[in-house]
C-alpha cells in the first residue's frame, strides 16, 4: 500500500484525504515559488553584478545555473572579467562579459560581418592562446565567454613586481611569436589569417608556473587585409605609425606587421624595462622622430648600439615604417631561436657609445633640452657578448 503525506491511499474518509492532497500540493507550490524567488534574486544580483539588464532572464537563468561568479579580476569601457566556479566541471574558469553593442556607436572595432570575439576565440587553438571552454550570446545585448583560468595574472604586472626572472624572457617572446605565427596564417591557408591588432604586456597571461604565456583578449581582432572605418581603436603606445592620423571619416586596413610592430615594443619593454617611445607618432613624439631622422645612423645612437647585430636588425626591421616590409612572425620567431642561448648578452657594456653632443641632437630633431632619460638595461642584461655569437 501506498501512502502519501502519513496517510493511506484508501482511507475511509474521502473528504479528508482530499483535503491533505490539496495541501500537500499547496505546499510543493510553495516550496517551488520559493526556489524561483530565489533563483530571480541569484539572476538579478548577477545582473547587477555585470552591469547588464535583466528582462532576459532565461539567458542570465542558465549561466547563473552553472558558473558561479567570485572576484573581478579586470574591466573596461565594453567588458568585464571574473574568476568564476564551474560546478558541473568543478574548476575555475575566467568569465569575461562584454557588452554588445550596436555597431555605429562602435565604429571602426567590429566591421567583418560574420566575426565577433565568441566566433574568433572558439576558432584559436594553439598551446599559447587562450581557450574558450563555453560561450553564451543574447544578440544584441550581451556575451559572454568562458576561457581557461591563468592564475599567474598578466605579463605587465609579472615582469615590473618582479615574479618572472629575465631569463624567461626570451621563452616568453618566442611563446608569443609562435602564437601570433598560428593566427596570421601566413602560407598556411589551413591555419586563421587573422591579425590581434592589440598585442601587449596586459594582453599576455601567465599559467601557474609562470612559464607559459598565453595571448589573449580577442575583442579588436579582425581578417588579415580586411578594412575599417574611423579612428583605430588600440593601445597607443604598442600603435604601427600608419595607425596614426586616421580621420573618423578615414578608413585602414589590417595587416600582419601590425602586430609585428606591437611585439617589437613588447621586447624592447622586456629588454629595456620601457617602450622604446610613446607613440609612434612623429608629429608629437620627440623619441620617435629621432629615431626616424636618424636613418642608417640609429644603430649609433642608444639603446640600439647596446644590442649584438642580430638582434638589433631583428628589431629595427619589426620597427619598418612599412607594415609590408616588416618580417613576418615566423622569420622573427627563427631570429629569436638563433640568438635565445644568448639573448641574456645582447646588451653589451663594455664600450657604450657617447652621448650625443647637442649639435647631434639638432640634426635629429630635438633640442638638447628636449632630450630624454636614456634607455637602462636590466642588470641581468649587462653580459659580454663573445665573438662567435655576433
């Protein structure tokens, strides 16, 4: 026999038994509201938490199921990024939320029709990347993209509070090379054909060991030789010269040497512990238009006159003004694994050049005023170079 809620299914008095079936449904009503209160609640502090609305509540519905958010690790004018718990994995993951915005009040970012940072990201894999493990869209709205989480932070913030050695340095740069290779395709027609277009420090993850870096953030990238309207959107400071004086009713297009340029000021800020200049603007940048006037003679002139020949004309070619006439990220990456056993030498102190006199600094185009702080080495750096590896 059956019972249900402490009383037989046959009693005697049929009134009475319906009466306790009514309450018992009455109460798993209850019971249900009760968790569905709870669940909207959940949705609507998650909303708040992302800065998103909450009239589509299916969607918010069926992250907050599954990903449980924790800490911000990051955010911007368009995306954030959490660390969150995945309970069905059991694992942490890396949320970033990034708002989807309407495209003529985003100029110039998104302009391939059938690309957006979900479509990019689920597309990469490659061991220096970082991997999108799950994705949610509300189009028009909001998306969201699960990737691995890298406990070890970003390489900015590693290599100035000290928790990488420079001896991992040229790992790193040959890691990101290798990575960039993949993406810009190259003759490889299988492989994406796709440029960053915002390689950085901050753009580069550490994993737990701290001794694989991973290229990430893909919310800029777009199809190598696509073109674009408006001002570029970017990192200044990592910028091509051909970014610059770009009108919002002007328009440019993608290349590869783009983000050879970018990775050239990455390792100039490993090396150097600076960005060679902080523009590459010769209209406003004192820096770079000496470097510029200074033609066949910058490899006279510091820190260039520091560093061994190949690796000198490896950064001087990634600094081209032509994004056509830059190397490619394979060529760089074959440079790199020539000289990486030496790469702690490249920088050679025993016979520094002299500083320029001021009549120098005229014919380049600065006064002797205007002139900056010259670039410092790390000590790790300062190595003599032997003969055999010029």
């Amino acid at each position: 026999m059956v019972h249900v809620a402490g009383f037989s299914t046959y009693p005697t008095n049929v009134r009475a038994r319906r009466a306790r079936v009514r309450a018992c449904v009455r109460d798993c009503l209850a019971a249900c509201v009760c968790a569905c209160v709870r669940r909207l609640t959940c949705v609507h502090e998650l909303s708040q938490q992302i800065h998103a609305p909450t009239h589509d509540l299916v969607f918010f519905v069926c992250v907050s199921h599954r990903y449980e958010l924790d800490v911000k690790l990051d955010s911007g004018s368009f995306a954030e990024v959490w660390r969150a718990f995945d309970m069905e994995a059991d694992k942490v993951v890396a949320i970033k939320v990034v708002s989807r915005l309407p495209r003529h009040r985003f100029p110039g970012v998104v302009q391939d029709d059938d690309l957006d940072e979900v479509t990019i990201t689920k597309g990469l894999n490659h061991p220096n990347i970082v991997r999108l493990l799950d994705s949610f869209v509300d189009p028009g709205k909001i998306e969201m993209l699960v990737l691995e989480y890298l406990p070890g932070g970003d390489l900015y913030n590693a290599v100035n509070e000290e928790e990488v050695s420079p001896d991992q340095y040229p790992s790193f740069m040959m890691q990101l090379t290798s990575a960039l290779e993949y993406m810009h395709g190259g003759e490889h027609t299988h492989r994406p054909q796709l440029v960053h277009f915002d390689v950085k420090l901050d753009n580069v993850l550490l994993d737990e060991t701290l001794q694989v870096v991973k290229l990430c953030d893909f919310g800029l990238t777009g199809r190598n030789g696509s073109t674009r309207r408006g001002v570029p959107h970017g990192t200044p400071e990592y910028m091509a010269p051909e970014l610059f004086g770009i009108k919002k009713d002007g328009s440019y297009t993608l290349h590869p040497g783009q983000d050879i340029w970018s990775l050239g000021s990455l390792i100039m800020y490993l090396l150097f512990g600076r960005l060679p200049w902080k523009v590459a603007d010769i209209e406003t940048d004192t820096e770079y238009r000496v470097f510029v006037n200074a033609g066949d003679g910058v490899s006279r002139q510091m820190p260039w006159a520091t560093m061994a020949p190949p690796l000198r004309d490896c950064l001087l070619s990634m600094f081209d003004p032509s994004p056509r006439k830059r190397p490619s990220a394979g060529a760089v990456g074959k440079v790199l694994t020539r000289i990486s056993a030496t790469m702690l030498s490249m920088l050679v102190p025993s016979a520094p050049p002299p500083s320029p006199s001021p009549h120098a600094l005229l014919l380049c185009g600065i006064s002797a005023a205007e002139k900056t702080q010259p670039f410092a080495p790390a000590p790790l750096l300062l190595r003599p170079l032997a003969t055999s590896e010029c």
